[in-house]
C-alpha cells in the first residue's frame, strides 16, 4: 500500500472517501485502491467497537470498501413452515472469488 501525501490525498475526489462530508481531513478514510479499502474496513471496526464510531458510519465505510474491493453482500430470504407457523430466515451470504483446484 503507497503512502499518501496530504497533497495526494486533497487530490482525490470525495467519493473515494468512507465519510465524504469529513475529506479530507482526519477520520474520512480514503479509499485510492483496494490496499486502503481493506485498511479502512479494518479501521472502521476498530473504532466502532471502541465506541468512536457509530454501527452506521461503520457500514457506510464497510459497504464502500466491498464495492471498492469487488465484494457484494447479498441477503436472501425464504420462507419455511415450523410446525404450522410460518418463520422468515434470512441467510447472509458474501460473494467471494475462489478459484477452484483443478
């Protein structure tokens, strides 16, 4: 991962930031390249579970990175019948690349 400079790092547009309304100053994680996109996640839930950042500022950031990083999360719901109640379940499942041993 490069270092930015903080002239690199007013370079670049807010959208490459996890909180955009805070680039680019302290805490707005840049996003440049997958390498600051997984620091950023990583960060991101560090602070939150140290209670300086909010859950929400945390899946705002996480979601940006996923998309930086090519990863999606996708939620799927189907019902099933529990003993004649109806129970929705939602499954999580994320998308990986896996390449596959021949």
């Amino acid at each position: 991962m490069a270092r930015l400079t903080a002239k690199q790092r007013k370079a670049e547009p807010k959208s490459d930031f996890g909180i955009p309304s805070k680039a680019p100053g302290h805490g707005s994680y840049p996003m440049p390249d997958k390498a600051h996109a997984r620091v950023a996640k990583s960060y991101a839930s560090k602070e939150e579970h140290e209670g300086k950042l909010s859950k929400a500022a945390e899946e705002k950031i996480d979601s940006k990175a996923d998309k930086k990083l090519g990863e999606h999360t996708h939620v799927k719901e189907h019902k099933r019948t529990v003993s004649k109640k109806v129970v929705t379940v939602k499954a999580h499942r994320r998308k990986r690349h896996v390449k596959h041993k021949k």
